[in-house]
C-alpha cells in the first residue's frame, strides 16, 4: 500500500547553506543550537541566521525548543516535527550556566537508582531559573547556595555529549532534603538500596554534615540504622551532630507516627516498612 503524505507539509529538502549549516552543527556535535551558533557557522547576519534556521524548522529538520534554542531532528525519524532529543542535553541548555548539575530523582535515574520511567528533569542551580514545560517534558530549577555547589561529576548522556550530575552521594543527599523532588522518602531509600555496594558511606556523611541541614542528618542516620549499615563511627558522628528539634521522616507525607529520640525524627514511614521494601 503506498504511503500517503500529509497535505502542506514541506518535504525535508535542504539548500546549498541548509546542507552546510547541519552538516557543520553534526561536525562540531552541536545537535542542540542557537542563532549564535548558526552566525558563527555560516558567517550570517543576524537577520539571515534567523532565516536560515527558520527555513529548518519550517521544513522539519530542525525543532524550537524555546525562543532562540532548537534541536536537529535525526534523518532516521522520517516526517517526524517535533523531536526533543536527549532532555538532560536540553536541560543542561536551559539552565544555560557552567553552575548547574541535573539532581534528584533525574541524577537517581542517572545513577540507576530508579525503576520508572521520570516524566520531569530536575535541575539545580544557584541561578534563578523558572520551570517550563518543552515538547510535554516538564523541566524544574531547584536553587541553592553558590556554597552548596560539591559532589559533582560527569556523565555521558550520548555518545558525544556529557552534562554535570550529582554524584551518587550528592544524590542522596540531595534526595535526603527534599523528598519531594524524588518521589518521597521511600523512593530515595529503595535508590539507596539499589546502589548501597557504590555508595561510599564516610563521603555520604562528610556531604551531610557540609550542607549542615538538621534534617538531613536525621535521615540519612535513620536510613544508615535501617538498612543495617556496618559504620559505628559514622553514625557516632551523625550522632554528634544532632540538635535538640524534631524533623519528620518523610516531609511529603502527613506529619503523623511515633517520636524517636534517638534521630529526632518523627517516623510518618516505619522503618519496617523501607526494609519491607527492599525485601531485607
């Protein structure tokens, strides 16, 4: 049966400085790029870059992301408009600064820390960064201290590009303060679990005891006594860092459940519940 075409829509067909614009941006593995690429390629006025690029999207070999940044729809998806590539190459993009690190549940899925699919990158920054939504994909800007910039590494997310992460410590540390942006406490305990013969434990204290964040502390003892961690000096100096007020277990649920003393913690999850949940 032939294939029919759907009406009004340009064929993918390039001119001379089409072909030699994506020909160059897959040269230099700039699949994700803007207008300013596009002059410094082509040589281009302003007026002229923004002509050409628009004459790539109109014909669907390239897709606006945002105002001024777009993507290259690989050949091989046919007549296919609307392509969003790889979203932490994307999000790297939007956060459009060297201090930025894809975090929580999105650096988990990074770590192989997860088992569902993520339908919103996280990103933090010291930089002020509204949420938007692209092509369905949510992304959103967690903001911190310009101090609390440690723990951060690199990851290949293609075959030519790499974009700053938490590492595996970092992430659960990150995990550990807001729940919220993991799926709940119980998520970062399971990504715990899945990764504990990785995680070196004294550098997971060390990063919670620099944040300095109380409850955080009070987490990741509780997590670490749990799961049965072999680490009395880590716990003495989780311990030893305790103040007197009380935070809960898990802040996305309903503060409710027995005090313990010995975390200052308020357990609105049971600890018998995380072990139920990694089959401990």
């Amino acid at each position: 049966m032939g294939r029919t075409h759907a009406k009004n829509v340009p064929a993918k067909t390039l001119g001379t400085q089409g072909a030699r614009l994506v020909s160059m941006l897959y040269e230099r593995g700039r699949v994700l790029f803007s207008h300013a690429d596009v002059e410094a390629i082509t040589g281009l006025a302003a007026k002229s870059a923004r002509s050409l690029v628009a004459g790539l999207v109109n014909r669907g070999l390239a897709t606006r992301l945002q105002p001024g940044l777009f993507i290259l729809v690989p050949p091989e998806l046919g007549r296919e408009r609307e392509y969003l590539g790889n979203p932490y190459l994307v999000a790297r993009e939007l956060a459009d600064t060297p201090d930025y690190y894809v975090s929580h549940a999105s650096a988990m899925d990074l770590h192989r820390m997860v088992t569902q699919p993520q339908l919103t990158v996280f990103v933090t920054s010291p930089k002020a960064i509204r949420p938007r939504t692209v092509l369905g994909t949510e992304f959103r800007f967690v903001r911190c201290r310009p101090r609390d910039l440690f723990g951060i590494g690199e990851l290949w997310v293609t075959k030519t590009e790499r974009v700053r992460v938490s590492d595996l410590e970092r992430t659960v540390i990150d995990g550990l303060r807001l729940p919220e942006h993991c799926g709940g406490f119980t998520e970062v305990a399971k990504g715990f679990w899945m990764r504990r013969d990785a995680i070196a434990i004294p550098k997971l204290v060390d990063y919670a005891l620099r944040l300095g964040v109380g409850a955080v502390v009070r987490r990741l003892g509780l997590l670490l006594e749990t799961f049965e961690i072999d680490a009395p000096a880590e716990l003495a100096r989780l311990r030893a860092a305790l103040s007197a007020t009380y935070a809960t277990l898990d802040p996305t649920l309903p503060a409710e459940g027995p005090w313990l003393s010995r975390w200052r913690l308020r357990l609105n999850v049971e600890p018998d519940e995380l072990r139920a949940l990694v089959g401990t």
